[in-house]
C-alpha cells in the first residue's frame, strides 16, 4: 500500500470517528430526552427517531426501538406513529433476513399511509416492498413495486426518492445478471445524486458499479470503486452494508487467486454480519469460501462451507415463508380491490338516483294520463281488453317457463364443462371412482383438481384434489359452485399457494369479499375438504372446513375438519378462522383416501325414513374397501338407491374415491 493511499484512509478514518462521535452523541440526546416527563406520542416519535439512528449499526436495538413504538402508538391510536414503526419494522426484519415479517410490516405501514393520504411515504413503502421481492427473488413483483414508487415520486418531484428508486432497479439488474443494464443505471444515477449531495445513495451506486464490474471480471475497476465505497462505509460506521462490501473486494482477491487474502476478508464480512444478523451477507461469504476451498481442491473445507451456506439459504427462501409472504400480499389485494370496489359502486349509485328520479317523474305523468284515458274506456272494452291480457299473460309465462328450463339446461352444460371428468383422476392416481348425483339439474357440490406444474416449486408433481359443498343445490348452489371453482383456480394456480390451510384461508377472505358479506349479512358459504398429495413420498397434507377426510391405510382412519364454514355460515361464528394442516404419511401400497359432501349422509330413507348417517358411511367404506374401486363406485350407488326408496333426494351427491 502506497503513502498517498494509507494516508486517505488514515484521513477518512479520523473523520469516521468525529462523525460516529456526532451520531453518539445525538443517540445519547434522544435515549435522554425518553427518561423525562414527555407525552405519550412525543415518546413514540423518540422512538422512532432512535429506530432510524441506529439502524446501520445496531440492527438488534433499532428494532426493539421500533417493536416499543408501535405498541405504544397503538395504545394511544396515534396513526403517524403507527405508521412508522410499521415501516422501520419491515426495514429492519428484511436485513435480518425475515423477509414474511418484512412484507407484513410494510403492508400495514402501506394501508396507514393510504388511509393517511401521505404519497411521500406510500411510496417509501412501495420501494421497500420492492427491495424485499428482490432478495425473494419474485422479480416481477419487485419491478412492479419499483415502478409504483417511481410514478408518485415523479409525480410529487422527490428528486433525491427518484435516486433511491433508480439505485434499487440497478440493484435488481443485479440481482438478474444483467450487469452491463446495472452498470449504466448506476453510472447515469450516480451524477443525479452527486448534484444532490445524497451521500448515502452515493455510497450504494459506487457498490453497484464495483460489483458490476466485478461480474464482468474488470478486476482493477472493480477494486477501484471497492476502496471508495468501502472508506465510505468507514466513515458512515454502517454496519449493515459493509459485510456486502468486504464480500465484494473478498471476490476481486478470490478471482485474483490470492486465496488468502480472500479468505481473511470473507471471515471479515461474516465476523460483521453475525453481530447484526445479517443473514444474506452471511449466506453468500459461506458460497464463496465454499468455492475457494473446492478451487483449491480441500474438499472437507468445502463441503462444511456450502453446508453453512444452505441452512441460511433455506432460512431465508423457506416455502413456509414464500406461503406467508403470498398470504399477506392476498389479502392486501384483496382489500385494494374492495375498495376500488366500493368507490365504483358509490358512483353507480349515485348514477342509479338520478336514473330513478327521472323514471318517478316519467312514472307518475305516465299513471295520471293512464288514470284519465282509463276512465273513458267502456265497460265492454275493458272486458275485452282484459281477456286479450290476459291470454297475453298466460302465453309469457309459458314462454317464461320454457326459457327457464332451457337456461337451466344451458347451465348445467356448462358447470359439466368446467368441472374434471372422472376419467381425468387416472392421469394421476392408480383408480378411482366418482359418485356425482345433483339433486336437481345443477349441483351445488363440485370437485377440483390441479396437479403442481412450477418446476422452481418445492410441491413440483404433486397433485391438489378439493371436493366442496356450497350453500344450497339447484341454480343458486351451481352458481356457488361456479364462484368456489374460479377462486380456487385463482388462489391455487395464479398465486401458487400450495399450504392446504392457507388455501382455505384466502378463500374465506375472497368469498367474503365476492359476496360482500360485510354489507350485505349474506350468508351463503361453502365447506371444503383439500388435500395435496405426494404419490412420490405417498404422504398427504389435508385441511378441511366441515369435510372430514377417510383414509384406507391398512385400516380406515377418519381426520376431522376444522369447525369452521367458509363464508361464515353463521352470524356469532368468529370472523377469521385458522384452519391448520394434517400430514399423513402411508404406510400401504394399496392406500386409498375418500373425501364425500353431506348429502349422501343426509339423504332421509329406510324403513323408518331416517338419515343414512355418518355412521353407516363409515361401516360401508369397511365392507367395500377391498373391492376395486369401479366395483366400490356401483355399490355406493346400488346402497344409496336401497337406501332412498321412494322418497326424493335430499341434497346433492358427491363422493369421490382415490387409489394413492
């Protein structure tokens, strides 16, 4: 090292320790003023305050500051302070690595700040929702965000917002390898925030542009920018990125063979890392040193290292995180939606009032002239006008009644179509049966299935099968039916949430929210049983509301659903129900797992015209169940004719049957 560049550091060192002293003493101002006679929301904002300072080099504290804020805010129902500590919270479990608690945080601050009108910080929160997703590594979700935020700090002219926003899409290039994009958006941001003097910005730009460079293998460029924002670092004490950095120039050594070296700077990183929980830095230091020591050829060293490396990487991509993370982000749509909702139908309300003032004014001239030419017609017209209405009357409703039953028919061809054939289940079981007997045309009970098709899935093969009863039978449950189904393709398919406990809890939310049950008191529901089977592992993940689950496992085994309706079926029911998934493991090669709705137990018949029974269920599935499963199928319904005799059908019928 020359004399020119030791006596640089040696210089921004000295000033490193006149700023940390600065920064001290005003921690040391705040934590004072928290011990006077203050009020409740000065504290608050104290508290907050204390957050932010220390959230570089004391992640730990700044969010035990934050945690303490938002309990007291929400005391004393102080919305701006809420609001913040939400968003420090979520700033501070993403560097930590707790990216669904992240995610959580910030969407709360985000619907305070909507209610609150602030677009400042709607947009702070977009852009950290952003960066989060990035680390998820969702990058669709993340541009989506970072565009947000860019439009209302347009809008707003937040110059120095618009840098943070731009360094963060640069970071995402990152992120996606596309490091010459990431090296002209952080050189072209770069000179925008010199021109501001936003020091902190500058430091992240001069490591995008480093580890840019360092990507494109320009090692001499890449350590160049390394050494500035790495006395930056110094200078600031920011103890959160400075283990991304020493991972950086740690890189150019290790590409330069100088392992040694290498491996110091990595120790470095993860030394600094470990005292704030830095759990991305720590990940990827252990990669690396894993790769060194492969590269020279100490397999031990290397195999202890990606082991390191990979109970952090599972930490922080976990699908139980992912599942949480989509889980927060539902509901949060969904409330969006509802909104925009209600907005759009406060406008067609207000357009429906004016359309029905004009047609009471047209109503009532209309009555007064038909009043008065009433009264002018002769008796024998009117019996003669009567008869014509009412053969007219007659001919309309047997016109009515034709054209019900042919939307009637039309419907039930289309429920045929959109539901799976039987046959469709042998594309992914050994056999199996379906017994589907609607109680009037349409039915309000239907079956699903989907089998997982995302090959970054960890359920990748795995096949989802529901079976569902919703409120009612005939055109009103079909069209339950309909609803439930669309749902579930939404739920399942578009938002890939695979957790059967979490499907049904977005789904209680979504069908609130289709048939705006807050408004409304409707009380149409559904009940569900869902399982997710691994035919490769023969294990099963099943949650249920009201639909049990019959397993054939060398002997049959009843799993209870959960208590709870979807939709709430009943007004003192509890808003939010948690449904919690069952695992089961098989133990048979000839297992087989039977899901059935209420009607068949329900249906009222024999010689003393009662129900079937869930006990006479269960005592039929022992006597069939060593019968092939088209046999089990025409003994289900030769049972349930038997059984019926002449009285008409209860409910509707569905019981389905799976060979695993």
């Amino acid at each position: 090292m020359n004399f020119l560049y030791l006596s640089f550091i040696l210089f921004v060192y000295a000033i490193s320790i006149q700023n940390s002293w600065g920064q001290t003493k005003k921690i040391d101002s705040l934590q004072q003023a928290l011990t006077q006679n203050i009020s409740d929301s000065i504290k608050v904002d104290i508290q907050n305050q204390l957050s932010f300072a220390l959230r570089n080099n004391d992640i730990k504290q700044a969010l035990q500051y934050a945690k303490d804020a938002n309990i007291l805010a929400q005391k004393i129902n102080y919305k701006n302070g809420m609001a913040e500590s939400y968003g420090y919270m979520g700033l501070l479990y993403y560097r930590e690595g707790e990216h669904a608690s992240s995610v959580e945080s910030h969407l709360k601050s985000l619907r305070l700040y909507e209610k609150l009108g602030n677009k400042r910080f709607i947009a702070f929160r977009y852009n950290d929702l952003g960066n989060v997703y990035v680390e998820q590594e969702f990058y669709d979700k993340a541009r989506a965000y970072f565009n947000l935020s860019l439009a209302i700090k347009e809008d707003i002219k937040d110059e120095d917002g618009i840098v943070t926003t731009m360094k963060n899409i640069a970071n995402l290039y990152i992120h996606q390898r596309n490091y010459s994009k990431a090296l002209e958006i952080s050189l072209r941001t770069l000179i925008k925030a010199e021109k501001l003097k936003s020091e902190r910005n500058i430091s992240d730009l001069l490591g995008f542009i480093a580890e840019s460079y360092l990507h494109q293998d320009s090692l001499d460029k890449a350590m160049l920018y390394y050494d500035k924002v790495y006395a930056l670092r110094i200078k600031q004490n920011d103890q959160y990125t400075l283990p991304r950095v020493l991972n950086g120039i740690a890189r150019v050594h290790h590409k330069r063979k100088e392992y040694d070296k290498a491996l110091k700077t990595y120790e470095e990183a993860i030394s600094i890392a470990q005292k704030n929980n830095i759990k991305v830095a720590i990940r990827r230091a252990y990669e690396y040193m894993s790769e060194l020591y492969e590269q020279k050829n100490d397999y031990v060293n290397a195999f202890k290292y990606e082991k390191l490396a990979n109970t952090y990487r599972d930490s922080l991509y976990s699908q139980k995180s992912n599942d949480k993370i989509a889980v927060s982000q539902a509901i949060f749509d969904d409330e969006k939606e509802q909104v925009q909702r209600i907005k759009e139908q406060e406008l067609n309300n207000a357009q429906i009032r004016r359309r029905e003032d004009i047609i009471l004014a047209s109503s009532i001239v209309a009555i007064l002239l038909t009043v008065l030419t009433l009264l002018l017609w002769k008796n024998n017209q009117e019996k003669a006008k009567s008869n014509v209405l009412l053969m007219e009357q007659k001919q309309e409703i047997e016109n009515q009644n034709r054209n019900t039953k042919a939307s009637i028919l039309y419907a039930q061809r289309i429920q045929q179509a959109i539901l799976p054939q039987e046959k469709d289940y042998l594309d992914y079981f050994k056999e199996s049966f379906l017994v589907y007997k609607p109680k009037d045309i349409v039915s309000g009970d239907f079956h699903w299935v989907y089998a997982i098709n995302n090959p970054k899935s960890i359920y990748y093969g795995q096949v989802i099968v529901a079976v569902v009863d919703c409120t009612g039978h005939g055109v009103p449950g079909g069209f339950m039916s309909m609803i439930g189904n669309d749902l579930l393709d939404k739920i399942v398919i578009e938002r890939e949430i695979y957790e059967p406990a979490s499907i049904l809890e977005v789904l209680n939310i979504s069908l609130n929210d289709v048939l705006n049950k807050e408004k409304t008191a409707n009380m149409d529901g559904m009940e569900i049983g869902i399982c997710r089977v691994s035919l490769q592992e023969r294990k099963i993940c099943y949650a249920g509301s009201m639909i049990s689950l019959f397993v054939w496992d060398d002997e049959l085994k009843e799993y209870k659903a959960d208590k709870y309706y979807l939709g709430g079926k009943h007004r003192d029911w509890i808003e939010v129900p948690e449904f919690k998934t069952q695992e089961i493991q098989l133990k048979s090669s000839k297992a087989v797992i039977y899901m059935a709705t209420d009607g068949f137990q329900d249906q009222l018949g024999g010689e003393k015209y009662r129900k079937y029974s869930s006990k006479r269920f269960k005592a039929l599935l022992e006597e069939i169940h060593k019968e092939e499963l088209v046999e089990q199928k025409k003994l289900f319904e030769q049972h349930f004719e038997a059984w019926q005799m002449k009285y008409p059908q209860t409910d509707d019928i569905l019981v389905l049957g799976l060979k695993i």
